[in-house]
C-alpha cells in the first residue's frame, strides 16, 4: 500500500514537471491517491487494533495460566487434606472401638458384682428363720446389700451390750460374711431423735457408735470375721427411714445395719486401663 502511493506521487510531481498531462488524467490521478491515503490511514488503524487485541490475549493468557496454577494448588491441598482427614477418622475408628471395649468390660464386671450380690442376698434369707426375718430385712441396692436388724432384738433399750437372742442371727451373718471374702462390711448404728439419758453415753451420736463398735467386735471376737474388712460407723438420729412423730416410726429409725459392699480393685484396675483418646482426632 505504502508503494503503491508512492508510485501515484511520482507520477503526479512526473507531471506536473513536463507539463504534457491532461487535467483530466491528472484529477483522475489524485483521486486516486487519495483514495490510497485513506486505505493506508484505515489499515494503520487496523493493525493498531490488532496490535491490542494481541496485547488482551497475552495478558488473558497470563491470567488463564495464574487460574490454572491456582486451581492446581487447590486441587494438591485438597488431596493432603482428604489424607489426612482419612487418617483421622481411622484414629477415631479405633478410639471408638477402645472405648466400647472398656465399657463393655465395665459393664460385664458390674453384672458379675451384681449377680454375687444376690447370691449373697439369697443364701442369708434362706439361712434365716420365719421368726429371725421379722428382725432382718435384707435388700439389694446400688450394687451394695443392705442387712438391717431391729434395735430391740440386738439391744435393750438405752444400752448398747449385744442381747444373747441376737447372737445366732449375727453367726448366720458372720458366715455369710466369711464366705465372700472380698466384701468390705460396714457397721452402721441409727437412732430415733428422742435423746438418750445416760450418765456414760452423751447424745445418741455416741449410742449409735457404740452399738455398732458392739456388733463388730462380736462379729470379729465371736465369729471370726477379719477386722481389717470391718468398719464401725454411727450416725444417730439423722438417717431416719420414717417419722419420728410415731412410736412405730421411731421403732423403725433405731435400727443397725450392717452393709456389705463389693471390693473396688477390681474396678479402679479398670479406671487405670481406661482407653486414652486424643481429642485432635476429632478437629
């Protein structure tokens, strides 16, 4: 294009120098350099749009290939972290099954305790008389066998020396007792809230003390229970089981019991092999 104007330019100064072209020939001439110019000027304008749309793909390019590098980033990440996600529920998995497995150990110990508890229960209510049972109730509770004896039948009233009718019922217990060596026993004296008047025993916290330091030496000294398993404890007036407004209710507030509980290692071994569990496992 750049020639071509250049030709027309030559043929025109050609021209004009000799002076032997026609008005005619010489207009058509200019006409058609300017038609050149125009096309010359429209393609300069073309390449510089050309020129920018190049520019806007370059720099797209550049972009499409920052996306791509990010995306690619994205996609490394999620991998580690679906890894490691994949790591920790498998830890979680096997925290879970160790925690089943103890409380189920948990549990069977709690059912075996429970069952020789009943056993117990059973075999002292069948040692006892129809006469005996009206002095002695035995329950099963919480895991702990509770035998309580009637005041009247272990003590006179205001004293706390062990009747000789309460000595045949106390060798049934005993034995019992000896029989499941791994119980621990404890002796526990109750009373009513009217307060004792004895010259030797202050209140009825001392009554109740004493009656239950009586049963256990008898139980150690007569019986042959280890003392090291025996227990003595009083609590006067403050564990009623019924209205101390009534004389039957009163009856029923002075009452011994003695409380046999199983042995506790065996449990706490298992508190010690409990399962650790790390809780980052669970984030």
């Amino acid at each position: 294009m750049k020639t071509k104007a250049i030709a027309l330019i030559l043929a025109l100064g050609l021209l004009s120098t000799t002076g032997c072209v026609t008005n005619k020939k010489f207009n058509a001439l200019q006409s058609e350099y300017n038609e050149s110019q125009l096309s010359l000027a429209a393609a300069n304008t073309n390449i510089k749009s050309l020129e920018t749309q190049l520019s806007n793909c370059q720099s797209g390019y550049g972009e499409l290939r920052q996306d791509y590098a990010n995306l690619q980033k994205t996609l490394e990440q999620s991998i580690a972290t679906n890894q490691s996600g994949n790591v920790n529920i498998s830890k979680l998995v096997d925290e879970i099954n160790a925690s089943n497995s103890y409380i189920k150990r948990l549990v069977e110990a709690k059912s075996k305790s429970d069952s020789l508890l009943m056993v117990l229960s059973n075999n002292l209510t069948r040692s006892l008389d129809t006469s005996e049972l009206r002095d002695v109730d035995v329950k099963v509770l919480k895991g702990v066998v509770y035998i309580s004896l009637a005041d009247n039948m272990l003590f006179r009233s205001g004293s706390y020396e062990i009747s000789p009718d309460a000595m045949d019922i106390l060798s049934k217990i005993a034995k019992i007792i000896k029989d499941y060596k791994n119980y621990s026993v404890l002796v526990e004296g109750n009373t009513d809230n009217v307060p004792i008047k004895r010259t030797n025993i202050r209140n009825n916290w001392d009554l109740s003390t004493l009656r239950a330091s009586s049963v256990v030496q008898v139980l150690q000294n007569d019986f042959g229970v280890d003392p090291s398993r025996l227990t003595a404890g009083g609590r006067g007036e403050y564990n009623p089981v019924a209205s101390n407004e009534s004389a039957d209710g009163r009856q029923l507030n002075r009452r011994t019991q003695i409380i046999i509980t199983p042995s506790l290692d065996q449990f706490m071994d298992l508190i010690d092999k409990a399962p650790d569990t790390d809780s980052s496992a669970t984030r």
